[in-house]
C-alpha cells in the first residue's frame, strides 16, 4: 500500500484513536451546513490510512447524514454530497472504485428532542464501514423452506443464524435477512417448549465494551442486534419469555487474529443458545 504523507500533528494524536477505530464504524464529523471534508477529519482519515485501519482492496462502505436543520430535500443532497467528497477522498488516497461497496446519503438523523439552532454535531457526519456490508457465512441453519428440529439440538449448544445482513453500525438488517429469522421463526413455533438466548458478536479490536450503534448513539452494537433479532420474533408471535438476549462485544471471536473481511465477517454474527428444551 503506498502511505501518505505523515503529517505533523499525527505525531500527537491520541493512539486510542486508532483501537476506537477498529469498529463497525468509523465517524468523519462536518461544520453545519457544509459538505467540504475539514483539516482536522482529513488527518482522522490519513492515521488510519497510515496505520491500515483503513486499507485499499479491503471493502467499505460510506453513509452521509445531515441533522434536522434545513429541509428535507436540502438535507438529503447535502448527505449524498458529503459521501461523495469522503469517496474521492479516499480515491486520493489509493483506495480504488472496486474497494468502495457502498455511497448513500440517508439525509438529516430524526430526533425526539431538538436542539434550536445549534442541532447536533454528531448527526452532521459521514459512517465509513470497513469490511462494507456483506455478512459472515454462516453453515448452520438449513435455508428459507426448511426447519431445523430444536429438540435434536445439545442443551447450551450454540447454532449461527444464517444470512443475517445488518448495515455496519447498526442494529437494522435488510430485507433479505428474513428468510434466516424466519426458519429460526418456523423452528420456534414447530418446537413450543424450547427456550433460546440470541447472542450477538461484532469484529474488530476496541479498547470500548462492544461497537458503536450509530442508532442508539451507545456503544451496546452487540446487544443491540441480539436484541432485534429477539423482538422480530416476539413480533411474530414467539412468548418473550421464551426468549433471552446478550451481546458479547468481540469477547468470543471465532477467527483470531483477524486477517481478511472474511475473518471480520465470521466474527460479526448473530448465534442462538438452546437453553432448555
């Protein structure tokens, strides 16, 4: 990879910068009202650059977000352009069309609350996924159509949900994660006495307890997505207390060191528990 240049101020940035970094999501801030990328947040990109937090033929993803000043339409343009200008940024940088999966404006972060004219600095921002949008494989459940029988499977044995597509960041997942949640749905209703705890597990070195959720603006990734997944199927007619949840952050990873997007990918994922039958 060609490194740029080492710009002075690097030599006094916080070293806990580049560890925080090592989440789902990486945050590059903006003045309000303007889609130009700072000083300060083009040095944030060039130390991870540098220190291959951020790396050219690795995949990622980009998500502009504007706060709830302006309108609709102008916040909307204004996310996109921001996304744009952190995309040919980092082509500047070595990364290459082919690395970058993903640039969306989602325009201005709903809030309960406003906050006058100021608005929020932290919704005025774009979302850089390292590893881009892709799920880990997953080998245990059968696909959408089938059933899985409960009740052939160990007490405390675990079964990795597959097919679960969350956004980096986030506790959402996309449209084509219902086919899993909805054999582990069929499974559940097929077998009534069985009890689950749905375990949630992110990627990536931090010195934080578990990942950024860029919803919930807390660092609980983990439980989080164990938790959407438990109230998809409460949702759905499952009895809560059938139910149990837990996010683990990157205390249980199942590839060590990690050296590819694969790696990253088994390690983000969604595992179930049986814990009675």
């Amino acid at each position: 990879m060609v490194k740029t240049a080492f710009y002075l101020g690097l030599l006094i940035l916080p070293l806990r910068l580049f560890a925080q970094a090592k989440q789902d999501t990486i945050h590059v801030y903006f003045d309000l009202g303007v889609s130009a990328i700072k000083q300060t947040e083009q040095l944030k990109i060039d130390s991870l650059v540098y220190y291959d937090v951020l790396q050219p033929g690795k995949k990622l993803g980009i998500i502009g977000y504007a706060d709830y000043l302006g309108s609709e339409e102008t916040n909307v343009g204004l996310s996109e352009t921001r996304a744009g200008n952190i995309k040919t940024y980092l082509l500047g940088m070595g990364f290459h069309e082919s690395d970058i999966e993903m640039v969306i404006g989602k325009g201005e972060v709903k809030r309960e609350v406003e906050n006058g004219t100021a608005g929020y600095r932290e919704d005025r921002r774009v979302d850089i996924i390292p590893g881009g949008f892709k799920a880990a494989p997953a080998k245990a459940l059968p696909a959408s159509g089938k059933t899985i029988d409960l009740t052939k499977v160990k007490t405390n044995e675990t079964l990795r949900l597959e097919n679960i597509y969350f956004v980096g960041g986030s506790h959402q997942w996309s449209k084509k994660s219902e086919p899993a949640l909805n054999t582990l749905l069929a499974a559940l209703k097929q077998h009534p006495t069985v009890r689950i705890r749905i375990e949630g597990h992110i990627c990536c070195e931090s010195d934080q307890p578990d990942g950024l959720d860029i919803e919930t603006g807390k660092f609980n990734l983990s439980t989080m997505r164990a938790k959407a997944v438990r109230d998809y199927l409460v949702e759905n007619g499952i009895d809560v207390t059938r139910l149990e949840y837990q996010g683990f952050a990157r205390t249980r990873p199942l590839r060590e060191p990690e050296r590819t997007d694969e790696d990253e990918m088994l390690n983000r994922r969604v595992e179930i528990r049986v814990l009675s039958k």
